[in-house]
C-alpha cells in the first residue's frame, strides 16, 4: 500500500490489449482510492500498483498475500462491482473497464460466480441450502421447470458432498458446510469464472481442507476457472500455481508439479519464481535483498544463461574493502573485475523454493 497526498489521477493511456485467449487478464491494474481527511487534504491510497496477472481457462490459482496488500481490490474490479483507475482488465472475455452498467449486470449473473469470506454474505438467512441454490438458478432461468431445477440443485449439493444441508438453513450449517453451499451457489448457473475471497478465513483447518478440496474438485470436474484469494499461505498446497501479492503487485509465483523419479516414485515439487512484468520489472525476495544489503541502486550483468545482481557502488566501497581482505586469502574475484553472481536466476533449486 502506498499512501501520498492527493493529486490528479494518472492519464496514461492503458496498454492496448485485444480479447485475450486467457479467461483472467490483468496488465498493469491500478486503483487508487481517495479518503478523505477532516484535517487537511485527503490522501489517496494506491491499492493496487500496476498489478499483473494471467490465468488461463480452466486454472487454479491461489493469490497470497498479507493483509492490507490489495486482494480483496483485487477481487472486487474482477467480479465488476469496482473499477480499476488504470490499466487493463479482461475476465472471461469482457473487457471490465469499458462494460456498461447493463452489461455488468448481466456478467455478474452469468459469466462469474463469488465465495466471500463473511458466510453471512453468500447464503441468505431464511433459506435452506435448497432453497438458496434454487434462488441462483432462478435469477439467469437457464435451467426451466421445477423438476429440472430440483434435478440440478440435488447435482449440486451432491458434488460439493453438502446433500444432508439440503433442508437445512445457513444457521442451522457449520461455517464449512456454508461455504461449500455457497461454492454451489457460485457456480449454479454455469460460470465460466469463480472468484472465491478469503472463502476459509473463518474456518477451522479441517474445515478450511475441505473447503479448499471441494473447489479444486469444482475446477477438476466443470473446469471452472478458479482464483481464489487469501492470507493464508497453506492454500498454496491445494494449488498448482500460487502468485504472491505484495504491496498490490504480483512478485513470485510458485509453480507445484509432479514428477517421476529415476526409481519411478512420485515427487513433488515446487519451484518458486519471480514474476517480470511488460516492461522487465521484477521483485527481488526480501531476503535476497536483506541477504546482500541490497539498497537504493544494484548492477547487472547479463550472462548467457543468467542475470547476476550486485550491491551497487555506494555499499560497494565499504564491500570492497571487505571484498579485497577477502580476495588476498582467497582470491574470490570482487564485484569490479569479474562479478561473482549474488542474487541470479539459474535453474531454481526444486528442494528450495526460497
Ligand atoms: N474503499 C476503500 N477506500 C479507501 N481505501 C481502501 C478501500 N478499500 C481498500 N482500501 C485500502 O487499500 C489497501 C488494500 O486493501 P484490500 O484490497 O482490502 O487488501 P487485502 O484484501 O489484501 O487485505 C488497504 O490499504 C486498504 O485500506
Ligand atoms: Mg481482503
């Protein structure tokens, strides 16, 4: 988050993107909101900072990132009920920034579906399970007939293993058993998108498991596109791809794979990456930085297979005098003659994501 002084919004003209094959697209997102203040001059507050994200049809990607570091921003221009300052934003094939009002209305009914985190915002009070995913159906009409509908919403509640809550209210549900009606509500007329915001932040770990193994099974069997976002850095072990919010930009995203080893035995892995935008920025780890004292300025170099990163010359000076103590024992090359890789991107290590 970024808080300075009000000004003019940016005027940028946002990068020209056409309807883009992925079913999320985010170039270089931007939201600022202003805030009042009773004591002077009102602040603004750059919730998302040029953020950049892709997922493509039938993904499931976990978005996680500490507090207060533009998720649930993040979440609310992807389901159309906010509007980005700047930048670009497509979700399953609506450009978000250009849709009329009419046209919001109409994506929000059909195109994504919702989990919040508050289960009190996703089911209402005085109906049942049932009742609440008939009411969703009912809203688009796209399944007809009472039967058909009956049919469907049993199909529903069965595939998110919630069928015993079908006469039962929100209250009468553990928090888990709600969220995985609401997940059934989500995606009851058929979306190509569900957009799920904290959907286990007020679950236990069992239940959050649960909840998070029914949305992977939802995007395994409808192939929904899912993005789910969290603080709760346990949900990337249900994903194959996790992106790291940071100050509301994407920094690393950490991709899990599985593999055969020489013996033939599975192995996991999972392999941490950094995320380099349009225009080659990227973010180096906060303890690659802090590792090296990395401050202010660093150089480059490129090699033929990486790029290696040094202290700039300011901590330099003071490094070299401890670089050349170091050379006379060892005759490890300083960083004016031949540099020695500090922070670089080889082939990360699988057993080491950091
Ligand atoms: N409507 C708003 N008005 C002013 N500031 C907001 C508003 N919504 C969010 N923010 C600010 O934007 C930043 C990101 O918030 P948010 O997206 O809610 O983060 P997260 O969901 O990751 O906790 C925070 O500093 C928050 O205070
Ligand atoms: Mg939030």
């Amino acid at each position: 988050m970024a808080v300075r002084q009000a000004r003019q919004a940016p005027t940028a003209a946002p990068p020209r993107v056409g309807a883009p094959d992925a079913d999320i697209l985010c170039v270089d997102l931007v939201r600022i909101f202003k805030v009042a203040s009773a004591s002077g001059p009102g602040v603004e507050v750059q919730a998302l900072q040029g953020l950049n994200l892709r997922v493509d049809p039938g993904e499931l990607v976990a978005v996680v990132g500490a507090s207060g570091s533009g998720k649930s921003t993040l979440l609310s221009i992807l389901s159309s009920l906010d509007q980005p300052t700047a930048g670009v934003a497509w979700v399953a094939g609506h450009d978000l920034l250009t849709m009329t009002e009419k046209e919001r209305v109409v994506f929000r009914r059909h195109s994504v579906g919702f989990v919040w985190q508050q289960t009190s915002r996703n089911l209402l009070p005085y109906l049942s399970a049932s009742e609440n995913v008939a009411a969703a159906l009912a809203i688009p009409g796209q399944v007809r007939g009472t039967s058909a509908r009956q049919a469907r919403v049993a199909e529903l509640l069965d595939l998110l293993e919630v069928s015993h809550c079908a006469e039962r209210r929100p209250g009468e549900m553990s928090g888990g058993e709600q969220q995985r009606v609401a997940i059934a509500v989500g995606i009851a007329n058929e979306p190509r998108v569900l957009l799920a915001d904290e959907p286990t932040g007020e679950l236990d770990d069992t239940a959050s498991v649960h909840v998070l193994e029914a949305m992977r099974s939802v995007n395994r069997e409808l192939g929904v596109t899912t993005l789910i976002v969290t603080h709760d850095p346990a949900v990337s072990e249900h994903v194959a791809r996790t992106v790291q919010i940071r100050d509301g930009r994407t920094s690393t995203e950490v991709l899990r794979s599985t593999r055969l080893d020489e013996h033939g035995a599975e192995q996991h892995v999972a392999e941490e990456y950094a995320v380099l935008d349009r225009v080659g920025r990227l973010q180096l780890p906060d303890e690659f930085v802090t590792a090296l004292d990395l401050r202010e300025r660093v150089r480059l170099a490129l090699e033929p297979d990486h790029v290696g990163v040094w202290p700039g010359q300011q901590q330099s000076a003071e490094a070299s005098v401890v670089e050349r103590a170091g050379n006379e024992r060892d005759e490890t090359p300083g960083p004016h003659d031949e540099p020695r890789p500090a922070a670089s991107t080889p082939e990360p290590d699988p057993e080491d994501p950091s």
